[in-house]
C-alpha cells in the first residue's frame, strides 16, 4: 500500500498475480471509502495491508465487472461497510451467480485468477443517485452515473481535492497512454456523453484502476478523442466483414499509441486480455451502428 496523494492509499490488488495492472484505492478521512475493491481474490490483499483503524464506511465498486467489483461483498462483510453501486447493480451484487458465469464464460481462465464473488444482503447495499455524495469529513465523494463502458456504470470525484476516480469509463493507462475500454455490449454514444460531462469537472488528478495516478485532466480529453477515432476505424473494418484482429491491427499502424501500449505491457498478459475485449466490444458497437 502507498499513500500517493494526501489521504488517497493505492493498493495492487493483483500484485501476486500479476503487479501493477489493478489498483484499488482507500480514501482516508474521519470515514474512509474504499473504491474499486477489485477482485474476490484481491480483497484479502486489501484486508491485509489497511489500517483497521480506518472508519470505512462504504465499498465503491465503479461497476460490477468482477476486477472491479468482485471483492465488494467479502469487504463489507469484514469491515462492516455498505457497498455503493449503480441501481442496474444492485441485484448481482446482491446475488452473483448469473454475474459469475457470464464472467467465466467472457474471460474463461483469467475469472478464475480475479475469483468468485460473494452474495450479501440487500440491506448492505446503497443504489446511487445520480450526482450523490457522501460526507466522509473533511473531504466529499460525490457520484456520477457514468454509462458507456457499462450501462451500470459510477464514477467516483472527490469535491475538495479535485481527484477523479473514473476507472473504465476514461481507460486505462499504462506508461502515459491512454487506452479506451470498450468491452460488449459497449453503447458507443452514452460513452462519449460521459467523457464529455467528465471533461466539464476541475479535475486535478485522474487515479485509474488500471494503474495508478495521472496528473490533470488531459486523459478525459484523450481517451474522448480516442474513442471517436477508432470508431471510424471500427466502421471501416465492420464495412469489410473485417475480423478483432483485423481492427487491432490497423489500430496498431495508425495510432502510435496503441504499439506503445503493446510494448508497454509485453509482459502482462491480462492487461493485454483488455485490449482484445475492449476492441471486440468497439467492433460490435460499429456493426450495430452501420446495419
């Protein structure tokens, strides 16, 4: 665990696996938040490595995506926190079953290095409002409904420090390059209304789930330009029945930063799993959008 902003602990939660790919953060006042708890397996990294003294008063999955969401229950429990999630979430957090063997059958082995999640109780649960926030003394988390990535997306910001937690609503960035995530069903349309409204807050510090703290707001302008570029570049391959591969391929000859990343995460293999599920999900989206 590393404090690396002022009351703002970044925890690698799959630093066994593999270090450095997704990061969850704790969020300390005179009551904490943990958001973006991670994987079921990555939970008992988190467990392990804060301080119990810590007033954790609510989990704050971004969505429900296992890497992002899958230790949420098992947190909960332990800390006895309530979990904040999108009202489309509630019911697979409440009961993951049908969440869990649609992740096996999308990431086949690499769900079962993230794990299962476990159920919890409704009473445990918080559906979010839309602009809601949360008094954590001394500092205010205020939430966003955030479609595009996933319908059941949150976007978390803190009021007075000015740091957007965004997870996979901006991408993930790795060694300076952003990168859009776009996985099925992605809705290409609600993702660039949430990156244009992300662009409208004072962000001062974007911290990524997947990895780590940026400074300034220049990667929700990015991430905004990346993701109208490449589905021009997605439409052109769906015109020519053109494969996954195909589109991952031409992203790699015409956005330099897309081979940057390539080479970036030569060794961690699911982060590279991203790029194809991502570029899957865009391909699909430019398909619907040219029927």
């Amino acid at each position: 665990m590393e404090e690396v902003l002022p009351n703002v602990y970044l925890i690698d939660t799959l630093k066994y696996v593999e270090p450095g790919v997704i990061s969850a953060y704790a969020v300390v006042h005179e009551r904490a938040a943990i958001i973006d708890p991670g994987t079921a397996k990555g939970a008992e990294i988190i467990l392990d490595e804060i301080d119990r003294s810590w007033n954790v008063e609510y989990i704050c999955p971004t969505h429900i995506h296992i890497d992002h969401g899958g230790g949420a229950a098992r947190l909960a429990k332990a800390l006895d926190a309530k979990i904040i999630v999108h009202p489309r979430g509630v019911k697979h957090v409440v009961n993951p079953e049908k969440l869990w063997e649609a992740s096996k059958a999308v990431l086949g082995e690499v769900a079962e290095i993230y794990g299962k999640p476990e159920s919890i109780d409704e009473s445990k649960v918080i559906a979010v409002e839309d602009e809601q926030e949360f008094d954590l003394g001394g500092e205010r988390l205020k939430v966003f409904h955030a479609p595009g990535h996933a319908p059941h997306m949150l976007v978390y910001y803190l009021t007075n420090s000015k740091v957007l937690f965004p997870a996979d609503a901006v991408g993930m960035c790795f060694g300076g390059v952003v990168f859009p995530l776009t996985p099925p069903p992605f809705d290409a349309d609600a993702a660039l209304k949430t990156l244009k409204r992300l662009k409208g807050l004072k962000v001062d510090y974007v911290a990524f789930t997947h990895y780590g703290v940026v400074e300034g707001d220049w990667p929700i302008a990015k991430s905004y330009e990346k993701v109208k570029s490449w589905l021009e570049i997605a439409k052109e391959v769906a015109n020519a029945n053109g494969t996954v591969e195909e589109f991952v391929g031409r992203l790699r000859k015409e956005d330099e930063d897309v081979e940057k990343l390539f080479n970036v995460l030569g060794s961690k293999p699911v982060a590279l799993s991203f790029i194809y599920t991502s570029a899957t999900g865009m391909l699909d989206a430019a398909r619907r959008m040219i029927e």
